[in-house]
C-alpha cells in the first residue's frame, strides 16, 4: 500500500469535460448530467483501495446529507483493470451495490478522464462551485487506514458547508493521501 499524494489541480480550473459508463445505471453519463447548480463533487475510487474503504461509509453518509442539500456526486475509477481485474466494471457495479451508492460510479476506460482532472490517488476529491470552477481539492480529513483514527470527513465537509453559505473556501488545502492511480503501460 503505497501512499500517494494528490497533485493538487489549481483552485479556479473550470472542471474538465467527461462522458462515461455508468457501472450503475448502464448509462453513458456526463460532467453536464451531473453538475449542480450548488456543487458538484466528483471523487477518484476504487474497488480494492484501503484507503477507500477506510472513509467510504463516512463518505456516502456525507454525500446522502449534501445530495438532499442541492449538491451532486460522482466517483470515477480510472484504474487499469487488465492488471488490476478487482476493479472491473462489473465489481464496480457489485461495490456500489453492497455499499448503496447514492451517485453514479463512472469507468474511466481510456484514463483520460484521470489525466484531464490531474488524479493521482484514491481517494482523489474535487469540489466545483455551481459555475463548475474547483474550490477544492484533497484529503477528506486526517485520518488513514491503520491509524487508529476514525473517519469524519472535516476538511470535505467544512469545504461543502463554506459553498453553500457563500463563503470562501480556505486557502489552506492539504493534499489527499491513497493508493496511486494503476496506469495502464
């Protein structure tokens, strides 16, 4: 379990354009299907990630608050699952189903979509205000697997509520931390 830190896409990046396979719905889904005119969230996943799982249950309960709150979700995996077959989309779809996902779980085949939003890790988060400009970007909070810590999600969720309430979102972004994106060769 190598740790990877996010690259950290500018603050202001208007959010790169994406058109994928919903492993949910079936569907062909976009950037514009999901957009909010609040904020939209979209995070870099996996199956497998132990840094995923570690602040999934805390994630989906966050999302389930914002989502009745006006804001949007979408996960995106972009691992190459040639090499790394847990992550196919098929067990995507057994994922999001076992956890009761709220929002789309995209699959990024090609891992462009990847590149475009400059994703690293998993979990890799990008918060865009409601004109689609980043506000932020990195970790959910502190915590990481074996640390004894308890997931909360602060650094998300205070990012979430200072949107909402107009307000700037703090300067002071720390990078996310999770398994590195698997690259196709």
């Amino acid at each position: 379990m190598a740790a990877t830190e996010s690259n950290m896409l500018a603050l202001g990046t208007k959010a790169p354009y994406f058109q994928l396979y919903d492993t949910i719905s079936k569907d062909m889904v976009s950037i514009n299907d999901v957009k909010s005119n609040k904020a939209t969230v979209v995070i870099f996943i996996c199956n497998h990630c132990p840094y995923v799982h570690h602040i999934m249950q805390k994630f989906i309960e966050i999302a389930k608050n914002f989502i009745s709150k006006g804001v949007s979700f979408v996960a995106i995996s972009s691992n190459d699952v040639e090499n790394y077959p847990q992550d196919h989309p098929d067990l995507m779809k057994m994922m999001a189903d076992m956890c009761q996902l709220p929002f789309p779980y995209l699959y990024d085949e090609t891992q462009l979509v990847a590149k475009e939003y400059q994703a690293a890790c998993t979990p890799d988060l990008y918060i865009f205000d409601k004109d689609m400009k980043l506000a932020y970007r990195g970790r959910f909070d502190e915590t990481r697997p074996q640390s004894g810590v308890k997931a909360t999600g602060i650094d998300f969720k205070n990012a979430l509520d200072d949107i909402l309430n107009g307000k700037a979102v703090q300067a002071k972004q720390l990078p996310s931390i999770g398994c590195n994106i698997k690259w196709k060769k």
